[in-house]
C-alpha cells in the first residue's frame, strides 16, 4: 500500500521532428538564429578574399567561373531591341534604330566607363563574375559632358564599400556594413572608400576615409538570399571547403605518383656502408644513379629493399568523381560541365543536365537584365535625351524606354536534327509560335524574318537563286526511324 511513495519514472518525450533531435549524433549540427546582417558581418571579407583565392589559384573554381561568363553573357552580351508604337499602333521603326544604334555607339570600347578601358560586353563579364565570386558589386552613375551621350558607368569592388563602418547617425539613419538605410530599411546611401583598402603597393598611406555617395547614383547588383540582407554572399561559399579539400588532395596524390614513379629503393648493410656511390646529398647520404633498363652488380653485404608507394590508387577517380558532384550541386552547374568528363555518357543524360543547368543560366539572365542591364539602359536614356545627343525630345522617355526589350544568349541543342525537327512539328500543330523558337537561340523573330529579307534582296541583286526557300509548303517531318536508339 506504499507503492503511491514511490517515485514513478517520467515518460520520456518523443520529439514531433527528427531535425530537431539532440545528442550524440548530432553534437555537431550547430544551428544559429542570428540575422543575415549578422552573420555576414564580421566572415564577410574572409569568405570573399578565400572567393578570390579560388578564382585565381583552383582550377574547378576558375571553371565554374568561365561557364558563368560563357553562357550568362556569350559572345555578344545582351542585344537590345526596342519596339515602341505609334499612336495609330504601327511600329515606330525611325525612333527604334535611333535608339538601338546610339545605345550600341555608347556600348563601344572606350565610352561606357569613366576609365575608358571596357566596352559594354566587358562590364557585363565583369558584373556576372563579380556577383559569383564577390557576391556583389557596385555600379555609379556619373554624369558629365566629358562623356559620351554624357553618361558613364563607374565599377566599385565591394571591399571599397567598408563592411567595417557601422554606426547608427543622428538623423535616426543606420549604417549597415557601409550601407546606409533609413527609418524604412530603404537605402539612403552608400559610404565608399577613397581607395581600395588592399591596394597597398600604390595607395598614398592614409587613414580610412569615405565619400557618401545617395543611393540614386549607385546600382547595388547582388542576389538577396533572405529577407534584410544588406551585403551580397560569395556564391561560391557552400563549396568552397569542398573545392579547397579537392585540390590538396589532388595535389597529394599528384606528388605522391610523383615520387612512386622516381624513386626505386634504397641499399641496406649491417655496417650502413658497402658500395661506391655516385653522389651525395647535402647531408652526405650516398646515392646511386639508374637509367631505365640498366642493371647494378651490389657489393658484398649490400642488400637492396625496394620503395614502391601504391600510387595513384584505383580508388581516386572514384571518389574525385563523388566530391565534384558534391560541388558541382553547390554551385548549380552541371557535373559534366564543371569536370569536362564525357566519359560513359549518353545523349539522355547530356540533354537532361543541360536542360536543367541552361535553366538556371536563363534565371541568371533575367536577374542580370532586371538588376544591372535595365537601370543602366534607363539612366543612360534619360541623359542621352536631356544631353541633347539623341533627336528625340525628352518627353517621349516612357514611349522609348518602356518598350524597349533585353534578350540574353541562346544555346545550340544537344542534337539539333531532333530539336529541329520537334520545333517544325510545333509550328505546324500551333503549339509553337516563331517567337518560341527564335527565343532558344537568343534571337528575336523580328530580327530574324528581316535578316532573310536582307539575304533574298542580296541574292536577286546578285542574280543569284536560293537553294531553299523558307516558309514554303512543306511536306511532313519524316518520323524517326522505328527502334533508334535514345543514344543516337
């Protein structure tokens, strides 16, 4: 009857999810719940200069880079195409290639940038790459009659936007890593080094002193990966350890094939003497010279104990193959591509990875013409037609500009007969329009359908006849041939 005396154990608790677990197994799942200013604030240059370091010294960092670059902006860039309408709805096609030709004329080598030395096709590389590697960069708009159309752009690393300068300023303004925001989290401006803090060789010494640049003269382009995040991540960080890893262990195994593939043995003797060397080391350890196919008599007592070091071993390929796809989902590229590893591929899984990886570049695209390409496109239009260059008068700055149209690079398909074929049955069917299919390859149908205008008006002046004539009566796509292979 004393059993209500006794301690009765506590049932224990099963937690409703498994992420949230603790203990042993999960000692090392460190979790945090500070803000993305914060964690930025004081990993940020560290996590940017590591960036950089892989840029210039990895070689899969500095490939994931160069496919960015590739097929982000190609060999053209983004081309411009503006389509505003007259009142009565027809294409205003004057205006249009007033606008398109002096925008091309401002993009040329020597024009867009206060330096003079990059072309538009330079600074958008420079801006993609800027964003992969640095996580931002920042683009000033600078007016001035000493430039073309009286507009440039000026490229400002990040670190001359000092992460280092915090404060809270008497007009109830905060200062965040170098950007300054008002009572509504909306930039007011931005607080830029004179210099940049690492140029140490040239700088003249001084202390760190800012210029206060409004925030309307300044383009922040960086990917906001959560809600207040003020400064821009590397994009490269959730691989970096990974990338870092993998190259010294390929240089490990590197050295290690190395001197297995040098180094033969090693002659032994109970007196650790016995045998005429051919030379010496610094610290006097006998040595003798071997040529490949050549045999040594030993003398007596001399013994010979061969070094012959497992290297590389069969398992490396293996498991580099396993950490590059780690990394290549890290940084969003394809492992094909980030590898260049053809080997044992078909053209499904090809086609399936590029699809997929030209999906994200497409998504890049679009971040690139809406943060970086359109307001520089607007600011420069708005000068242009207040400076006079341009025979259009300043009010018709919404006809122009909310018309005009940025279309990124295309690609090529894996197999074009097929894609080909597919797009000719989308067409015929009303699936597909011109404009679809012109889309793929970075083209606009306009441009398209006046390029072969321009080609039959040069061959009838030539006297010369088409082999071929588009948009003709056509017979019916041929079906693939019955039992083909996917691989081709």
């Amino acid at each position: 009857m004393f059993d209500f005396l006794k301690r009765k154990p506590k049932p224990i608790k099963r937690r409703n999810y498994m992420a949230a677990n603790i203990g042993r197994l999960f000692n090392d799942f460190v979790s945090g719940d500070r803000s993305a200013d914060s964690e930025l604030k004081f990993q940020l240059k560290l996590i940017r200069d590591r960036s950089r370091d892989l840029a210039r010294n990895n070689e899969y960092a500095k490939r994931y880079l160069s496919l960015v670059k590739t097929n982000v902006i190609g060999e053209r860039g983004f081309t411009l195409q503006v389509k505003a309408r007259n009142s009565d709805g027809s294409l205003d096609y004057a205006g249009n290639n007033i606008i398109e030709n002096a925008w091309k004329a401002w993009g040329r080598l020597g024009n867009c940038t206060v330096d003079g030395r990059l072309s538009w096709l330079d600074a958008q590389r420079q801006v993609v790459e800027a964003i992969k590697r640095d996580g931002e960069i920042f683009i000033q708009k600078v007016k001035g009659r000493g430039y073309r159309d009286g507009f440039a752009i000026n490229l400002i690393e990040a670190d001359r936007v000092d992460e280092l300068k915090n404060e809270r300023l008497s007009n109830g303004n905060v200062i965040r890593m170098g950007v300054e925001l008002d009572q509504n989290q909306r930039v007011a401006a931005y607080h830029v080094l004179t210099t940049h803090p690492g140029d140490y060789e040239f700088a003249v010494p001084q202390s760190r002193k800012h210029i206060r640049i409004p925030a309307d003269q300044i383009i922040h382009v960086y990917e906001q990966l959560r809600p207040g995040q003020t400064r821009g991540e590397p994009s490269m960080a959730p691989a970096m350890a990974a990338l870092k890893m993998l190259h010294g262990l390929r240089e490990a195994e590197l050295v290690a094939a190395r001197t297995a593939a040098s180094k033969m043995g090693f002659f032994t003797s109970p007196s650790g003497d016995g045998f005429a060397a051919d030379d010496y080391e610094e610290n006097h350890i006998p040595m003798m010279n071997a040529e490949p196919g050549t045999f040594h008599q030993l003398p007596a007592g001399v013994s010979f104990t061969a070094f012959d070091p497992n290297h590389p071993t069969t398992a490396f390929d293996s498991f580099q193959k396993s950490i590059l796809r780690g990394i290549a989902g890290g940084l969003g590229v394809s492992y094909t591509s980030l590898s260049n590893d053809l080997e044992a591929t078909s053209y499904s899984s090809i086609r399936q990875g590029a699809l997929e990886e030209r999906d994200a570049y497409r998504t890049l695209q679009s971040f690139m013409i809406e943060h970086f390409v359109e307001p520089v496109f607007r600011a420069w239009l708005t000068q242009a037609l207040d400076f006079g260059s341009i025979p259009i008068p300043g009010s018709k700055f919404d006809k122009f500009a909310d018309n005009a149209m940025f279309r990124g690079r295309g690609w090529q398909w894996v197999d074009p007969l097929k894609e080909m074929n597919a797009a000719v049955i989308g067409l015929q069917n009303g699936v597909l329009s011109m404009q679809d299919v012109q889309a793929n390859y970075g083209r606009d149908v306009e441009e398209t359908l006046t390029q072969i205008q321009r080609d039959k008006e040069q061959a009838n002046a030539l006297g010369l006849k088409y082999a071929f004539e588009p948009f003709g009566d056509k017979q019916p796509v041929p079906a693939d041939v019955a039992g083909e292979s996917e691989d081709g």
